[in-house]
C-alpha cells in the first residue's frame, strides 16, 4: 500500500507538472508531451484521483503518515506552479522528495537502521539534485523562451555544469568514504568482496563517468544522456540496500 500510494502521488504530480509545463515542453520535447490533448477537467480529475486513493491507502497504514503525505501533494503543487521556475530552489524542494520517498519506509515501519536509511536517502537526494540541474541544462532553450528563471538560464551552461560536478565529486567521495568506513566493514567475508566488486563496478565507477560526461557536454542529447545515467546510478545505489 506504501508503494502504490507513492507511485500515485508521483504520478500525480508528473501529469500536474506536465499540464503546468506544456508550452515550455512544446519546445523542448515535443514527441514527449504527455498531457497535451488532455482537457483541463481530465486532468484535475486524474489528478484528484490518484492524489484521494493515495491518501486513502496511506490512511489505512497510518493517519501520521497521511499527513505527511499530503505536505508531499502540497509542495508538488507549489513545485509545478513556481518553485521549478526559479533556479536552484525547485532543484532542492524535488531533491528532498526523493530523499523523503526513500526514509518514508522507516517512518511508516521503524524496522530498519535509521542510520542506513538517512544514508541511502541522502544519496538519493544528492543524485536527484543532480539530475534537476542536467534537466534544466537539457531544456534551457525552452525554459528560457518562456520566461523561467532556472539557474542555467540565470547562470549559463558552464555554472550550471560546474554546480553538478561539484555536487557528483562530493557525491563520489562522501559514498566512496562511507562505504569504506561504515558499511563494508559490517560484512565478512566472502559477502565483503562481493559488495565491494558491486559498489566498484555499478555505483562509483558510472559516478566518475557521470563526472566525465558532465565536463564533456555540450549539446541537448548529451545532457539527455546523463539524466539517464543519474537514474541508472540512482537504481543500482537503492539496489545496494538488497546486501542488507
């Protein structure tokens, strides 16, 4: 019930954005608009749907949780209407989502390591800044034709890359150390080496090639391609947590 609730408001909340985002979408993707052609009642009605059996779900689990979740619908909204227009303050509000998607299982359950859970969703919230900030870099001509004050359209391309590589290095080094340090001494061997050959292999080696492809990008495919790596870096990080 926790993930259907959560895949509703999500989704509910990418339809809402998208409604929100046609014109500036029309430029910058347009073989991906999703909610062009829907009617204004079509959408609000899905969007009230899924938003209502959501909180029906999470009601049913606890009425805390709820509650939370609704502050969640709140700042998507708000996210939608205004925060992703202006620059870095949408980038932060998604990026603590991602991070509340991630440590709602402990709030909903307390079953398991709170530490380790603030690990991983910090992790996650880190990547999702990101991803934002390579998205806006990969729809800046649009955003900025229709007037949203993104941090690339404020800053140019080269501040907003060098505010991601930033971000990806500290990313690297602060997961890297942590890993070392706490995580991997927890485990004996022969489970050790396979959780090092993993985190080697599919988080921090695709981390140092996202650093690369960031430094290198220069056009609109190139910056379509690391939002797709940050999401594979993104599942095989999560995916970590199956040691545990």
């Amino acid at each position: 019930m926790l993930i259907a609730s959560s895949v509703l408001v999500c989704a509910a909340g990418y339809l809402i954005n998208d409604w929100f985002d046609i014109d500036a979408d029309r430029i910058n993707k347009p073989h991906k608009l999703y909610a062009d052609g829907w009617s204004k009642t079509a959408v609000w009605t899905t969007y009230s749907v899924f938003n209502a059996i959501a909180l029906l779900l999470l009601f049913l689990i606890d009425p805390m949780l709820m509650s939370w979740f609704i502050g969640v619908i709140a700042l998507l909204l708000i996210y939608s209407l205004w925060l992703k227009r202006l620059p870095l303050i949408g980038n932060f509000a998604v990026s603590m989502l991602a991070a509340f998607s991630v440590y709602v299982v402990f709030m909903a359950f307390e079953t398991q390591s709170r530490n380790l859970v603030i690990f991983f969703a910090s992790f996650a919230a880190l990547l999702t800044y990101v991803r934002e900030l390579v998205k806006d870099m990969e729809d800046l001509d649009g955003d900025a034709q229709v007037g949203y004050k993104t941090f690339p359209v404020i800053a140019g391309i080269r501040q907003a890359k060098s505010v991601a590589n930033l971000t990806s290095v500290f990313i690297l080094v602060a997961y890297t150390n942590l890993m070392l340090q706490w995580v991997i001494p927890s485990f004996g061997t022969p489970v050790k080496y396979v959780v090092i050959a993993y985190q080697v292999l599919c988080v921090v080696v695709p981390i140092l090639a996202l650093i690369y492809f960031i430094m290198k990008a220069k056009h609109k495919d190139d910056f379509r391609r690391i939002s797709l790596l940050t999401k594979y870096i993104m599942a095989t990080g999560m995916a970590s947590m199956l040691f545990f």
